[in-house]
C-alpha cells in the first residue's frame, strides 16, 4: 500500500492540442521514451533474439520477445513488497495480432508457422525495468523474472468451473488445465503483488460453421466466422465444431504471479467468463477482497465479485486462492439513483436447474445469461473501472460508446445510459453504501458525457469542462487521486465524421473534485492509447501505445509503403511497432503538476 503524496492535487501542466501527427506529444517540461516495442526480446538468459524490421523473426524467437499490441499494464516494485520507484517488475498485455505487420508478406500466403507466430505474440510479457539514473529508464536483461506467457502456455483452471463438463476435452478430458491466454485486453495488480490479464473478445478465434450454434455460443459470439485471425485453419483447436467445449475455457480473468517465473498462472473462474475488459481490485474496509469488471460489448453489464475470506497483508501466499470463492454480482442502475448489486448464485433468485444453472460452475460459464436473468442493466460497453486512491468506494467506469443505443429493434436510452447514437460514450461513477465495496448497494451518477461542444446533434455535443473527447476507455487514479483518461476512437472513425477536426488518441487528465479534463498527451497516427501504471512516488508515467499505424492488417505486399504511421522509429525502419512508452517531468517531478 502507497501513502498519498499530495491530498488535494492541482493540475499544472500546459495542456496540449488536438493532434494530427505521427509522434507522441507530452506537455511542455515533460518527456517521453520508448521502453518496450512488439519484438524487443523479454530477457530470458541465452535466449534473446534481436527483432527483425523485416518480420522474419521465426514463432519460436517471437515466444522470446514483446508480443503485439500492448494493453492493460502494472507496475510491481522490487524488491516485493516494497513500494520504490526505481526498480520494478512490469506485467504487460499483449492483446491480439495485426498479422498484416507480423509477418513478411502478411496475410498473402497462409500457413501453420504463421499462427504458430500469430499465438505466440498474444498473452503477456513479464519484464525487469530500471531506472537509470541518467534520465531514463530501461528494460533489464538478462532477467530471472523476464516471462513470456502466450497462446500455449498450460494454464490451471480453478473455482467452479474447474472440472464441469463444459470445460471438458479430448485433449484435457478432466477440464483441469488449458493450454493459453489471448485477447488479454485490460488488466488489474492485487494488493497481494499478482497480476490479473482479462480475456476480452476470444470468440474472434473460434469458428464452427457447422451451421447449428448453441445458446451459449450464440450469446458469446461465437459463429460460422472468425475476425480475421485464420488460427482454426491450421489448428483445429480453434474449430468449436471439432472442439465445442474450447471455446468455455477463454473469457476468464487469469491470475500470473511475477515474481515467481516458473508459477502456473491460474484462470479464476469464480469470477465470470465474459468478453473481460479489466479487474480492478479494491480492499474492503472488512478485508474481504472486491475484483470490480467489465464486459465490453454493446449491451452488457457491470460486475463485482466479492471474496469469501479476507485478504491478509502478513501473508502472501493465503491470499494466493482469495478469487477462487466469493460472491459475483452484476449491477442494476435504477432511475431514482440507486443501485443494487444482484448476486449470481446457483439456486437463488431464478438462477434453476431447469433454466440451465444446476452448479456454479454453470452460473459462471453462462455469467451472461444468468446476469439476463437477473435483469442488470444493460449498458453502453462498460471498459475500464477505477477506484478513486483517497475515496475507496467511490468508483468510476467507462462506457466507451453504443451507437445502436436506441436504434431500432435495440434498447433505448435509461437513467443510466442516457443519449441515444451514444457515439461519443461517458463515465458513470458510484459510490458503495457506507464508502464499502463489499456493499451490495450504491448510489450513482453521470460523472461526464463525453463529447464536443461544436458537434451538430445535441446527443453528440456532451457537457466536458476543459479539453474535448471522445470514447473513453482505459482509467486508472494515480496515488494522488488524480483521474487519468486514455482514449480508443476506433480506426474506423478516428478524425472523420463524428470525431473530424479532433485528430488522434489522447490521454486526459481530471481531478474529480473540479471536474476539469485537461489534455496531456496525444498519440502517434491510427494507434489506441491504452495501458497506464504509476511508479509509487507518481513520477513515471508508463502507458502503451497499441495498433499505431492501424489499418495494415489489409498489407499484403511487404514493398508497399506504410499507410499512415512508422512509429516509433520513422520512415526508414519500416514496420510501426505498438510499445510500451514512459513518460517523465524533466526537473524530476510529480506527474500532473
Ligand atoms: Fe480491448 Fe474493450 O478493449
Ligand atoms: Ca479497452
Ligand atoms: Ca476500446
Ligand atoms: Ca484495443
């Protein structure tokens, strides 16, 4: 646990304009490095394959190198337990692959080598990172802790899944263990020093073009197409039609320890399988452990789980298990600002035999159709979930964008998720009764509606105070109680129609207490910015710039110029590589000051 440095933080840096280049830019008095790019070896001993601009780096040196496309991050001081900021550990999402970029000719030509490629550049990199003490900082190789954990990685399956029928197959016929993590978008760091990696959008490897899907394949997306990833060409692990219970062993929140570089990582099954933005843990003033989540996708719900026992800060390892039992909710926003906490619990309220949840492990595995049951709210994409660092039981959520929000044959707009073609998203706040996470009740509201004061429609225009943005994603507190912002206007929208005139990716930065947003970074061309850690004396800034030069996924012919971005090396390297970026105050200061 960090003290707070600063009770009452006051926003100090010059704020920076929309931007339309092909840099990250930082406030004046600050400065930002890269660290940590897609290919950059991880630092095993002996085994540290330089990264090819060319792409012709083999499956096997990509096992031993930063993945693509950078997403959730924490920061995890050394030695354990400590609370310095010049010696770390960093745990870092790699979610999915552009395999325009990834191999040498693309997507052209297809074969098993290429998803060998594609399945060992997801999951997560486990890096030693230092500072310098010249001005920088740096990745530490060779490291003991240096990891990488993939596609393939054997993982253990525990809580109430582990062992139920649908998480039974012929390769792991007892549903115990499962070979990988992917998609892992955002991300959590327990006060235990362990790292949870969400699996967000797994349908997009799966196909079964058996032309009969299930419910349950149906209300996870799973369907007779892929989005675009081709791993069941090659491997039949990923056809649900061959393999109709691989799909159920992804959607999980998976628990990696750090400092252990030879521990399994375990999927916590008690806390749900859904398209798993992130997991922002939180101790409740009973011990109990709170795991607050996402599901990111139009339509869907807000979760907590609560732990059965609490959380003990003299003894690391009978925390180890604290996420294997406890209580899933899901939240219902009512109209009068009020809210409840509706627990998914096998036998209780509804959730039956006969409707499909005989066990918990049932619940958990069809977490959304027993939060349908329940009738939680419904809202627009729920990503990141913040707690504020002074507050605890004030939590913050963002909901990045629907525009089906009220459409026809959609829902319509609720107290909750106001705006109809909710294109531009907002941040809905709660706070727990009595300032307790564990509470199962809460009062909420609107912190922001995100948007542009110049915008045609009235939906569209928003109420920010200070600086103009627009689907809000990534949100962490710093240790001062700071709110940071990161936004993913997606690719397809990113300066034109709706967002034209407002350039790229931004982080912004809000003290809740004045509601102020106040632009301090803007991203290089076509990228997200994602990922956010805080060194504990809130001087380095670490956030990730992911997908920068998106679209190339299309690229298939390796002379054809890059598009829009050549980040970070410049037109001569070649390949933009998504990386992991720190950011600094020249004269050694407080980030935000
Ligand atoms: Fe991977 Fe919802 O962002
Ligand atoms: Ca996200
Ligand atoms: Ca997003
Ligand atoms: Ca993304």
């Amino acid at each position: 646990q960090v003290p707070f440095t600063r009770k009452a933080p006051v926003l100090g840096f010059k704020p920076v304009p929309f931007s339309f280049e092909d840099k990250v830019v930082v406030p004046e008095g600050y400065v930002a490095d890269v660290l940590y790019a897609w290919g950059d070896p991880v630092g095993i001993k002996g085994a540290m394959p330089a990264f090819k601009p060319d792409a012709s780096n083999s499956a096997e040196e990509q096992a031993l190198q930063a993945g693509m496309h950078h997403d959730g991050m924490a920061f995890f001081p050394l030695p354990l337990g400590s609370i310095g900021s010049k010696h770390g550990l960093m745990a870092i999402n790699h979610e999915y692959t552009d395999d325009g970029l990834l191999h040498i000719d693309g997507m052209k030509t297809w074969n098993a080598d290429k998803v060998k490629k594609a399945q060992a550049a997801v999951g997560v990199s486990v890096i030693e990172v230092e500072d310098t003490g010249k001005g920088g900082w740096k990745v530490v190789r060779p490291s003991k802790y240096a990891r990488r954990i993939h596609a393939n990685t054997p993982i253990a399956i525990q809580g109430p899944a582990r062992g139920h029928a649908l998480m039974q197959t012929e390769a792991d016929p007892k549903g115990v263990e499962v070979l990988g993590t992917f998609q892992n978008c955002a991300s959590g760091p327990t006060p235990w020093g362990t790292y949870l990696t969400c699996e967000e959008n797994f349908d997009g490897v799966f196909v079964n073009d058996s032309g009969k899907l299930t419910d349950l394949e149906k209300r996870y997306g799973i369907s007779n197409k892929d989005a675009g990833y081709k791993w069941a060409w090659e491997d039949f692990r990923f056809d649900a039609q061959l393999n109709p219970n691989e799909p159920n062993r992804f959607g999980w929140v998976v628990e990696i320890d750090p400092f252990d570089p030879k521990s399994k990582p375990v999927k916590r099954t008690a806390l749900g399988r859904f398209k798993h933005e992130g997991a922002t843990v939180t101790i409740a003033p009973s011990g109990h452990a709170v795991v607050y989540m996402g599901d990111d996708q139009r339509f869907e719900y807000i979760y907590k789980f609560v732990s059965k026992n609490k959380f003990d800060p003299k003894n690391r390892k009978a925390n180890m298990h604290l996420l294997d039992e406890g209580t899933l909710y899901v939240a219902r926003f009512d109209a009068d600002g009020s809210g409840q906490w509706l627990p998914l619990v096998a036998g209780q309220n509804g959730l039956t035999a006969d409707k499909g949840f005989a066990s918990q492990g049932d619940v958990v595995i069809k977490a959304r159709m027993a939060a349908d049951v329940m009738g939680a709210t419904k809202m627009d994409r729920p990503e990141w979930i913040a707690v504020h660092s002074h507050k605890p039981g004030e939590v913050y959520c963002t909901l990045t964008n629907n525009s089906d929000r009220g459409k026809d044959g959609k829902p319509g707009p609720d107290a909750a998720n106001p705006r109809v073609d909710n294109k531009f998203g907002h941040i809905i706040r709660w706070n727990e009764n009595g300032g307790d996470a564990a509470s199962t009740g809460f009062k909420w509201d609107i912190f922001v509606l995100a948007g542009r004061p110049d915008a045609d429609k009235a939906e569209h225009k928003g109420n920010i105070k200070g600086d103009a943005f627009g689907s809000q994603d990534g949100l962490k507190f710093d240790y001062n109680g700071v709110l940071w912002v990161e936004t993913d206007v997606s690719t397809s929208t990113v300066n034109m129609k709706e967002y034209k005139g407002m350039g790229n990716n931004q982080v912004l930065a809000v003290v809740p207490e004045t509601g102020e947003f106040r632009r301090f970074l803007t991203g290089p061309n076509g990228c997200e910015i994602t990922g956010i850690a805080f060194t504990p004396d809130n001087k380095t800034l670490f956030i990730n710039i992911q997908h920068p030069g998106e679209p190339d996924s299309e690229r298939s012919d390796p002379a054809q110029p890059l598009a829009i971005s050549s980040w970070p090396e410049g037109p001569k390297a070649g390949r933009p590589r998504a990386a992991t970026v720190v950011i600094r105050k020249l004269d050694g200061g407080v980030i935000g000051s």
